[in-house]
C-alpha cells in the first residue's frame, strides 16, 4: 500500500489520497492477476494471446461451421483461413433483413500468429 500511496502522491492529494490509494488497491485486485501472483506484463501477454486464439475460432466456426480446434490444429486451423471468404461469408449472412447476423472478428490480431506463431504457444502466456 505503501507503494500505491508513494506513486498517487504526485498528483493527488490530503483525503483524497487516501480514498484513491484504497480505490487503485480494490480495482487491481479485482482484475484478478495479482491473487494469482502474476505480474501485470505476464498477464496482460496472457490476455493477448487469449484474443488472439479466440478470434482463430471465432474465424474457423464462420468458415467451417466449427469454434472449438484442438490445441495441437491451432496454427493448421490459422494458416488455412481465407480472409477473403471469411468477408464473403459475412456479407451473405448479414444481408438477411429478418434473420441476418454480422459476426464481429477482429483480424487486426492475426499480424502476431502470422509474423510468429510460437508467440501463442509459449507456456509463460498460459495461467
């Protein structure tokens, strides 16, 4: 706490010190990492790759039909995506008025698989 308070007294200060001291405690620990005895950095990394896996599956169920991939068929699954007929699939799907869908993928993320793969296989970003 000591520490908290030292790094909030250069911009607050008398009471309201105290209540954002107690305020920055509270909100770190709700986040969770801390009780698990992660440091920030590994975690947020771990939250990264997280997305990333997710957004594969989210792009193999909109080609494929299937969101769950095996660990081992991961980077096989990512290095067959075809983001054009991703797009393609989308567009016929959200055209519907009355049952249409627009699946939300976010492929800026595919750059860290693309550019590393091994980058999302590293023990260090698992919990």
């Amino acid at each position: 706490m000591e520490q908290i308070e030292t790094i909030l007294s250069v911009v607050v200060m008398g009471r309201s010190l105290v209540t954002a001291k107690y305020q920055l405690a509270d909100t770190l620990q709700q986040c969770g990492y801390l009780s698990a005895g992660l440091a920030y950095y590994r975690y947020t990394r771990y939250l990264f790759v997280h997305i990333i896996r997710h957004n594969i599956c989210k792009a193999n169920k909109i080609l494929r039909g299937m969101y769950e991939i095996e660990s081992g068929l991961l980077k096989d699954c990512f290095i067959s995506l075809d983001l054009k007929e991703i797009l393609r699939v989308q567009n016929n799907v959200s055209r519907d008025k009355e049952q249409g869908f627009i699946w939300v993928l976010n492929t800026y993320v595919f750059f860290i698989p693309d550019y590393n793969f091994q980058l999302l296989e590293q023990d260090e970003y698992k919990l």
